[in-house]
C-alpha cells in the first residue's frame, strides 16, 4: 500500500502546487510590460468654424496587465502622443499638440482590441491652449505567442479646445513586450 501511494503521488512544483502538464514556464507569463510605438493618418473636423482637415500623429503607449482577471486581457497604462491637425480654413495656423494621459485596453474575442483614455493635450509652436479629450480606439492586435506583434486600429479623438475636435485616423504599430 505504501508502493501504491508512492506512485499516485504527482511532484510538487518550485511554486508549491501540485505539478500538472499544464504547468507554464518562465517564457509563458506574458510580459511584465508592454511598450507600443504607433503612428497613424485621418481626418479631423472642427466644430464652430474651424474647419476639416488632414490629421497625423505618432507616439507611444506603455502598458501594464491589469490585475481583473487572467482570462479577461486587460491593460493599462500611459500614452504620449504627437498630434498635427491641418484645419486651418483661412486662420492660417495648424493645431498641434502633445498628448499625455490615462489609458484603459481590453482584448475581446482573442484579436479584438478595445482601448479608451483621457488626454491632457499641451499645445506646441503657435497653439498655446492645453485643452483634455478623450481617445478609443477599435482594432486588431494577433494573439500568436511573440514578444512583437503587429496591431491597426481604428482611433477616435475628442479634443476639448476652444472649438471641438473630432479626429478619425487609423493607426498601426508593434507592441512589444518586456
């Protein structure tokens, strides 16, 4: 009977469980962090008068597992972006900003990716206002298992100046993990 019981008996792993074939190794954490690169082109529509135009940003995102639920693919983190929106319409002047804020994501359904922040933008060169908005975005991110993975999204920003801004760009970039 003692044999029996010896050969019933699974080791334990180095984390105090019981081991199972399912157990993950260092590499199947995920990664602690995750710094994402973006760039991206639309169009942006000024509200009271200012005008329609091209819109162009760039920037970045680090982000961070939120601790909600391990199958939920939650993050969250900060962005800083470089905006430029063409509305001139007669004033001569181009808006532009750097964004700074909070932001909340969410995969769905393995590649849908869900993402919504408030920004602080300061305004650069001849814009001198700092209005805030608000930023989501609706993509695509794979779920292979790798430490860079490609993303497009479709982003959506309201920024809160003077006059309103609706901006509709599309962005693309690489996440990569740390």
């Amino acid at each position: 009977s003692v044999m029996v019981a010896a050969l019933t008996c699974q080791p334990k792993s180095a984390h105090g469980d019981q081991g199972s074939s399912t157990d993950h190794g260092p590499d199947d954490r995920g990664p602690v962090a995750e710094v994402r690169p973006h760039a991206g082109i639309g169009w942006a529509s000024g509200y009271g008068g200012a005008g329609d135009g091209l819109a162009f940003h760039a920037g970045g995102r680090l982000l961070f597992p939120a601790p909600l639920s391990p199958t939920l693919g939650a993050r969250f983190g900060i962005e800083a972006t470089y905006l430029d929106l063409d509305v001139r319409k007669g004033r001569g002047i181009r808006e532009r900003y750097t964004a700074l804020g909070i932001i909340l994501e969410m995969r769905l359904f393995r590649n849908f990716l869900l993402g919504i922040g408030t920004l602080g933008y300061v305004g650069v060169g001849s814009t001198d206002r700092n209005p805030f908005g608000v930023v989501t975005n609706l993509g695509w991110e794979p779920s292979w298992h790798s430490r860079a993975l490609p993303f497009v999204t479709f982003r959506s920003e309201w920024i809160f100046d003077g006059v309103v801004f609706n901006v509709l760009s599309l962005s693309a970039g690489i996440t990569f993990g740390i």
